[in-house]
C-alpha cells in the first residue's frame, strides 16, 4: 500500500514539474531576472486576424490574477515573445506603437518620448524576427528596461515608466488581445 501511494506521489510531482507547451513551445515555469528568480504568472498566443504571430509569457516574483496589480508592481519582471512567424523590425514596431497608443495617454507617450526612441532602435538593432526568435523585456528595478534579442542583452532603457507602458500593450484596458490578457493573468 506504501509502495503503491508513494509512486503516486511521484508520478503526481512528475506530472507537476512539467513546463507548459504552447504550439510546440516549451514555456519555463520560472525565470532567473538578475539573480531574481521569477514564477510563470501566465502564457498564450497573440493571434492577428487568424494568425498566430507569438507566444507570449509573463513571470513575476509572486502570482497575480489583476492587471492592475501586476501594473502597479514595482519588482522585477519579464515578458518572452517567442515569434511563431517572420516579421521585420518595421512590423513589429508598428504593431507595438499600436498597442503603446491603444493603452497609454497621449501626455505619458510623449513624457516617455526618448525612452520609446531608445527602445525602437533597439528592436531596429536585432533586425528581422523568425519563427522560434525569442524577444525578451525584463524590467529590473533601480535600472529600467532590458531588451534582449535571443538572449543577447541589446541594451537597457533607463527609468521606470517604459515597461509599465509596453505591458499594457498586453495587460491594458484595450490589450492587442483579449484571449491573451486573460492567459496572462491565469495562474
């Protein structure tokens, strides 16, 4: 009987301890963010019309459900886009302004001018994005915003106003995608 609920358990933990897949994309339960280690809040797709263009997932230090809370945060965090199609520098910028408008007021865009310049030539720098690209936005308290390309750190953007900006591109009143936000917040 011992036998029989002790290899239940681990089946159990076995079951438990594994990743999240996503279109054949494994997605990682935690994330290391400056020796800050981080937990999956959520993960999904971000679908345009019918195509699905990332996967996107969401790490903190602690579970939210609100996206208000995890807006408000002001610990490390980090968004993955894992790119399930081709999109140039031009289209992913595009597509990023799109959701920077839908989310943020015209006075915090433009207080946040030099900040977005920074980053979009960042996303310029790292060129064009093909299917399993993974672009990486770390938010590191103290320092700003880190963006890296593949895992290869293209810069930081410095102050504490672009990330909360560029996550309610996901989590805002008016995400790019509603299915997505409520991935996101699923934990």
């Amino acid at each position: 009987m011992l036998k029989q609920w002790l290899t239940m358990m681990l089946l159990v933990a076995a079951c438990s301890a594994q990743a999240l897949e996503i279109h054949g994309i494994k997605i990682a339960e935690t994330a290391e963010v400056d020796g800050t280690s981080l937990l999956l809040n959520g993960a999904g797709t971000r679908v345009k019309l019918f195509f699905k263009v990332y996967v996107t997932a969401l790490y903190l230090h602690a579970k939210k459900a609100d996206a208000a809370g995890i807006l408000a945060d002001n610990g490390a965090k980090r968004v993955n886009l894992i790119f399930l199609r081709e999109a140039d520098a031009d289209q992913f910028i595009t597509a990023m302004d799109e959701g920077l408008n839908d989310n943020n007021s015209a006075a915090a865009l433009a207080a946040l001018s030099p900040q977005l310049k920074a980053f979009r030539q960042m996303i310029v720098n790292s060129g064009e994005v093909n299917p399993g690209d993974v672009v990486t936005l770390d938010y590191l308290p103290g320092s700003g915003t880190r963006v890296l390309f593949n895992g290869n750190a293209l810069g930081i953007v410095a102050g504490e106003q672009l990330f909360p900006a560029l996550l309610k591109i996901w989590l805002g009143e008016n995400p790019v995608d509603t299915r997505l936000k409520k991935a996101l917040l699923a934990n």
